[in-house]
C-alpha cells in the first residue's frame, strides 16, 4: 500500500479517537482494536513503512491506552511467545511505552518471531 494512503489511514484514526474516543467504544474494543492492533505490530515488525514508524506508534500508544491489560495480557501473548512479552512492561506515559515498544520490536526480529 503506498505510504501516502497509510499515513492517510494513520491519521483518520488519530483523529477519530482524539475527538470521538473510538478507541474506548465497546463495538471498536470488541470489532477491531485485536486486527488494528495486529496490522499495526507487523508493520512495525517489518519496517514496511519505516517513515511512518512514529506515527504507527503514536496510534500503537493510543490503543492501548484504552485497554492497557488487554494489550498487555491478552493481546501481545497471541503475536509472540510469552518470554518475549516479559520485558515490556505496562508503562502509560507515551515517550517510555514507546520506548520499551521499540526495544520489544527489535527483540523480536532478533528471536527471528515476527507474528503468527
């Protein structure tokens, strides 16, 4: 896809939950926050569009901010294996989560388990 309709897509969410809080809807928890989630992950996994990395984690952020246990026990376990989820704590403010999420990525690619 190219980078100009992601960035696109990108931020349509942004803005949606900044100003609806979709993210925080039950029919959005429910529906699609698990394959918004999975398609965010593998991106950022396989650096498809490196360029837009900082907004893929500015949205990765949001997510899981809405349900920060859900990303954390629910979510996570089901792309990697649980010892590579171990080191990346439950952090809420966006600069240390992102962080730890860049320090996760990268100790993924190198157990060489980018997702189901």
């Amino acid at each position: 896809m190219p980078p100009s309709i992601v960035r696109e897509a990108l931020s349509v969410f942004d803005h949606l939950n900044q100003k609806h809080k979709i993210f925080n809807l039950g029919v959005f928890k429910t529906e699609l926050t698990a394959q918004l989630l999975r398609v965010l992950m593998q991106a950022l996994l396989s650096h498809t569009h490196a360029m837009l990395e900082d907004e893929m984690h500015r949205l990765l952020y949001a997510l899981a901010m809405s349900d920060m246990e859900g990303f954390f026990y629910s979510f996570l376990p089901t792309l990697v294996a649980p010892q590579l989820t171990a080191s990346w704590t439950p952090d809420t403010d966006r600069g240390t989560f992102t962080r730890h999420a860049r320090d996760f990525l990268d100790n993924v690619r190198a157990a060489g388990q980018s997702g189901s």
